[in-house]
C-alpha cells in the first residue's frame, strides 16, 4: 500500500503532511502513512470527476452495470489478510467483516439489475398533435440522467457497505455519476484496499478515467463539497457533521443537495399485551440489539417505551437482568469511545434521569448502559432523550396510558424506523398510533428489531429530520439511486438526438408511459 490519493486513474502524494491509521484494540500506528491531500489535490480530484462526467453519463446502462459487476466481484476475491486490516482498524470481528463485504458486492450487484431492468430512467413521453384546439401541443419526452460528480463521505460504523464502495458510492455510479471519496480517518488501510478494488474494475471494464476518486485527510471535505464540479453529496455520521455539510452546501454560489444520515434513536414501543404473552423473551431479544455490534448502529434503539403496569414493570425488570455486567466491548476508535462516555455521562447528570443498569465505564471498553428518564422529558421538549447516543444505551420511558403515549410519540424528532412490539390484540386497540409513527420515521416494523437493514428494492432507511437531511430519499435500497438523478425534458427533438431511452424504436425495452399509458412497444 502506498498510502495515496486516488485522482483521475492515478495515484497522488504531493503534500508533506502525513496521516496514521491506528490499531484500535492497542492505539498502536499501524504500519502505513497516508498523504493529507493538498487543497490543489483535492480540487483535481472533483475536476477527474468532472471530465469523466459527460462520457460516463452518456455510456449505456449495460456498461455501467457490467462496471459495477466488475466491482463486486474485486471486493469478493479480497483475501483474508484484508479482513484481518479491517479487523485491526475497526476491532469489528471477522465475520461482520465478511458479511459485511458480501452485503457490499451485492449492493452493487442489485444496482446492475436496476440498471438492466430500466425503470430508473423514468421515462415519459407526449407526443406532439398538432389538431389540438386551441392550441397544438408540441413533442414531450422526459427521462432522467445522472446529477454529476458526487462526493461521499466514508462511515465510522460501517467500513465496506456505507464508506468506499458503499451504498452512496454505488447509487452513485449507477445513475451515471462520477464520485469523490473522502475517506475516513478510523479505517484508512481499508478504504485503499477497496478503492485499488474499485481502480482495477474500472480499468477492466474500460471506463473513463476519474470515475472514482478518493482523498485522505483533516479538513479536506470543506473544500471538497465548495468545489464547483460537485454536485450533491452523501453523508453518513454524526448530526453535527451533517449540519456543517448541509451548511456548506447551501451557502455556496451554486447550492447543492447533501443527502446525510444523521441521528436517531430508533423508538421500540412494547405494547401491554405482547408483554403480558412474552415480555421476558422480548426483554432478552430487545438487550441483544441493543449489544449487537457494540451498539454501533445508526438504527440502534436508544428510547424504550410503554404503558404502566404490571406486564411493564416486570419487562423492565427482566430488560435490567440482561443488561447487567456485560461484558465490556471494545469500539471502533477512541473517538467514538470517548463520544459513548460523554454521551453515556449526559444522561447520568441529567435530574429527570436514573441510572437502572450498567457498570461504570473504567478503561477501553464500552459498557451496556440501561437509563429509565420521566415522560415529561419528551412532553416538554427536552432535548436529552431526543440525542442520539452511539453505543449499547437504551432509555426506559414509562407513560400513564394511551393520551399520554400518543402525546410522547408526537413528541418525538424524526427517525429512521420505528418499531411495535405486539400482539393482535393490540394491533386493533393501538392502530390509531400507526399514522403517527408514519409521520415520524422511514421504516416501521412490527415484532422486529431494527438493527437489521435488508438491501432490497423496498428498503427506506432515511426519515424525516434529524435522521436525515432530505426524508424524500433512502441510503439503503435500489430507490437510493433516485437522489443522483435529475428529470430533463426534450421538446420536439429529432429521433436521432434523443437518448436511446426516448427514442421511438425503444432500444432498451423499457417500460414507458406513453400518453398517459404504459407500454413497451416502438412507437409508430
């Protein structure tokens, strides 16, 4: 590994600033550096993406597909001494590691098949009639086409599917867009590991160069999302960083769209009757999602509530047997280490919180924390329980009956899922809840738990602020390709300068509305 920029097909090191990546069991420096781009190397890489734009954009979606075929199967042949770099980087354990990668090369897989099947292109055609009174109507076609180069910003939590060749960086390409990685700081042996993965499958499939380019460093995403070739930008991290982004973005000559996941505590509600059948078995699964993963999961779920009585409490207390002295585990970095205690300590400070289960946290490792805090910290917008603790925490909020319930969840920020806990039974006597939750999350479920996110057509992992920046799009699912796309429309255009995906003969065999009816037939 030679520890450089990835810019225009080519490798980059101009700077004298050198940047270490560290072992985050030990804090050790592991053995490679890694060069800070320079402001000049960052501005080339948004201009690499830039050049490649018009011919990348303009390939047949067949290419673009068999780029991103290309690209799964270079993340699939990475060997073991790759899973063991992630490992170091991340103290993630192998097998996340290696389910995590092949969730990756799928997400690129499913890309190629949305490519193939079309749809994406949304494409729409009115044709002219020149008898119409009063007025003719002209030709009409629309489809829609790449935005333009995107930058993205790599994950803490999750090293392979929402940083180099995640979820942003495969919409990305999919929709015609070349992209800007700003790598991230707590797994950089990685990020160029998938990138040199991503170079070789361009190469191979004979794409332009500048289709995919990586940064390293301190303060290089401020410039890189001021460049003027960018276009839109997708984030996944911490609301203040987000904030600053979405910020940027907008205070630029030509503001751009920054599509960032963000924070959200995930509300579970358990409802009386699905306690009263099984509250001990839920008590034990809700503790395991919490844990899973150290409880480094954006859709972790931080707010526990339900309704007072019997079944509650002894579900409350069953909840505290679980979480009580566990083991302590070891997180991504000592940054995010640090973020979970202070996190963790907010809580413990605050007077209308208690403390149910937990050890101290001494050393480090993070420590599974259970906190119970008053419904009137939601009713009365108190920003505590709406903050977002990364980490294996969860908050117990006990309310009075179903007014004061209501009243809690509308209360409530947006979020990435919302989950209900239940019985039949209380399907029919809570059902009015369902539109609140719809208007406050991107995924609701139902006896689940919402540490598990399908990549899937039908997936929606966004939500309405905090969660995300734009509730209109998803991170995760093939209708992330939509926030890359833009509707452009051809008005008594020659066949010949049409896209393919509007011309008469259909060369695609895409499904079009045509009309006002859908067909798939050349037209005439």
């Amino acid at each position: 590994m030679s520890g450089s920029n990835f810019i225009g097909g080519q490798r980059s090191a101009v700077g004298n600033e050198r940047l270490q990546s560290l072992d985050a069991f030990t804090g050790q420096p592991l053995p490679v550096t890694f060069a800070q781009a320079t402001p000049q190397e960052v501005a080339a890489a948004a201009a690499a993406a830039d050049a490649a734009f018009a011919e990348y954009n303009g390939l047949a979606p067949e290419r673009r597909a068999a780029f991103l075929e290309a690209i799964a199967e270079q993340l699939d042949a990475l060997d073991d001494s790759f899973v063991a770099t992630v490992c170091r980087e991340t103290a993630l354990p192998a097998a996340r590691i290696q389910g995590e990668r092949g969730r990756t090369s799928n997400q690129m897989r499913l890309f190629a098949q949305v490519l193939r099947r079309g749809d994406y292109l949304g494409a729409r055609i009115d044709r002219a009639q020149p008898s119409r009174q009063p007025q003719p109507r002209p030709d009409l076609r629309q489809y829609r086409t790449g935005i333009g180069p995107v930058a993205v910003f790599g994950a803490s939590n999750f090293p392979l599917a929402f940083s180099t060749a995640g979820g942003d960086t495969a919409a990305a390409l999919a929709a015609g867009c070349p992209v800007v990685v700003k790598a991230h700081s707590g797994h950089m042996a990685t990020a160029e590991q998938v990138a040199e993965a991503i170079e070789r499958a361009a190469k191979a499939s004979g794409m332009p160069a500048g289709v995919f380019n990586m940064i390293y460093g301190a303060g290089v995403g401020e410039a890189l999302v001021r460049h003027p070739a960018i276009q839109a930008v997708g984030f996944t991290g911490s609301l203040k960083g987000g904030r600053a982004l979405c910020d940027l973005a907008a205070a630029r000559p030509q503001p751009i769209p920054v599509f960032a996941e963000m924070s959200s505590i995930n509300p579970v509600l358990v409802l009386p009757g699905a306690l009263r059948a099984r509250g001990e078995q839920v008590a034990r699964e809700l503790a395991g999602s919490v844990m899973l993963g150290c409880g480094q999961f954006c859709t972790n779920p931080g707010l526990v509530i339900g309704i007072a009585g019997e079944a509650f409490g002894a579900f409350v207390a069953a909840l505290r047997a679980q979480l009580t002295d566990q083991a302590g585990q070891t997180m991504l970095n000592a940054g995010t280490l640090r973020s979970y205690a202070s996190g963790v300590q907010r809580l413990h400070q605050h007077p209308g919180v208690r403390h149910l289960a937990g050890a101290e946290q001494v050393g480090d490792q993070a420590q599974a924390q259970l906190f119970q805090a008053d419904v009137s910290l939601l009713l009365d917008g108190d920003a505590v329980l709406q903050e977002e603790v990364f980490g294996p925490t969860t908050v117990i909020v006990e309310v009075a009956d179903e007014a004061e319930l209501r009243r809690a969840l509308e209360a409530l920020h947006g979020q990435l899922s919302a989950t209900l806990i239940a019985e039949p039974e209380d399907f029919q006597r809570f059902a009015a809840l369902v539109p609140v939750l719809q208007r406050k999350a991107g995924r609701l479920l139902v006896n689940g738990y919402p540490t598990g996110v399908e990549v899937c057509d039908a997936m929606v992992h966004g939500g309405p602020y905090p969660a995300t920046s734009d509730a209109r799009g998803t991170s995760v699912g093939t209708l992330a390709i939509d926030r890359f796309l833009r509707p452009v429309c051809y008005q008594d255009f020659p066949d010949a300068l049409l896209p393919d995906a509007l011309k008469d003969a259909n060369p695609l065999g895409l499904q079009r509305l045509v009309d006002g009816q859908h067909s798939r037939e050349a037209l005439s």
